[in-house]
C-alpha cells in the first residue's frame, strides 16, 4: 500500500509545472507587472505585420539563424504600406510557452538512409509568447521569441530560451522590466 502511495505521489508530483522564480531558468516564471519598453521608432515593411530581431538586429524574414534566439514583433493587421510602432511602455497581460513543428515535405523519390519516407519535424521551435497590450497602439499583437531545437544531437539538451537569450536577441530595441523595476 505504501508503495502505492509513492508512485501516486511521485506521478502527480509530475503534473506540477516547471515554473522557476530563478531568471536564469528556461523555466522561469513570469509574474504579473512585466512591462515591455520599445525604446525607439521599430517600422515593419508593407504588407506584413512582423518583424524580426536577432542579435539586437532587425533581421529579414529569411535571414534568420533558426538554430539562434530570435524574436518576432507583431501586428493585428497586414497593411499596404509601412507600419511604425511608436517607443513607449507595453503591458504584458499573457506569457505562454508552447513547442511548435514545422513538418518539411520531401519530394516522393528522396528516402532516408533506412529506406523509409521520414515523419520528423525538419524544425522545432520553442516559443515564448508575450501578449503586450498599448491603448495608444491598439494593432500591437504581442512578441514571439523562439528557436529551432531541431539540431543533430540536441535532444537532451532541448529547452525555452532563458530571460537572458531573450533580452539577447532584442537588444537595444525592445527593453523587459521586472514588476519590482516598473514603479
């Protein structure tokens, strides 16, 4: 009975989240009161509503480094014309975390080494989403910062970005403020 009594334990103790209070943590969690800070003008191209930051760069839609943190700011609305997100404090009101695969579809003759047709994801994403909210730019979506787990070997090792990787890829564009630094 008592053994029973472990297991059950030990099984529900692994439906607890792996939220962190440490923001080193891949895991860390985000409490309320975060504010994201534009810290000048950011002008997304015409007919899009992203755009992309990596190495403190904004980077075109193909020339990101999958394998490396990146971040995508987001719109509501694709327009014609250029779109300029004015510098200003945007509430985070939602962070989420979720892994995303994007399946690539070889051509019918190409098979792998075992003679089979591969399933796998060609890319895995690790997401964090923040969902930001501006009432002087109602458009702002959110920022989606990410990266391709997807390398050779990196099973192991597959992980969200850490509060450091993130502010990483935005650099001097996009500033996180804790709660206790946003009085």
């Amino acid at each position: 009975m008592r053994a029973i009594g472990i297991g059950l334990a030990l099984l529900l103790g692994g439906c607890a989240g792996l939220e962190s209070p440490d923001p080193a943590s891949p895991h860390y969690a985000y409490a309320r009161g975060w504010i994201v800070q534009l810290n000048r003008p950011l002008t997304i191209e015409p007919d899009a509503a992203t755009v992309r930051l990596q190495y403190g760069r904004i980077v075109p839609r193909n020339g990101v480094q999958e394998r490396d943190p990146f971040c995508v700011v987001e719109l509501d609305t694709v327009r014609a014309e250029p779109q300029t997100l004015q510098p200003g404090r945007f509430e985070v009101w939602r962070v989420t975390r979720n892994v995303s695969t994007i399946a690539a579809v070889a051509p019918p003759f190409v098979r792998t080494a075992f003679g089979t047709h591969d399933a796998g994801p060609s890319l895995l994403y690790f997401k964090t989403e923040f969902r930001l909210r501006d009432a002087a730019q109602p458009n702002l979506r959110g920022m989606t910062c990410m990266w391709d787990q997807m390398a050779p070997g990196n099973r192991p090792l597959m992980r969200h970005l850490t509060l450091d990787e993130i502010r990483g890829a935005a650099g001097d564009w996009m500033t996180l403020i804790p709660p206790k630094e946003t009085l």
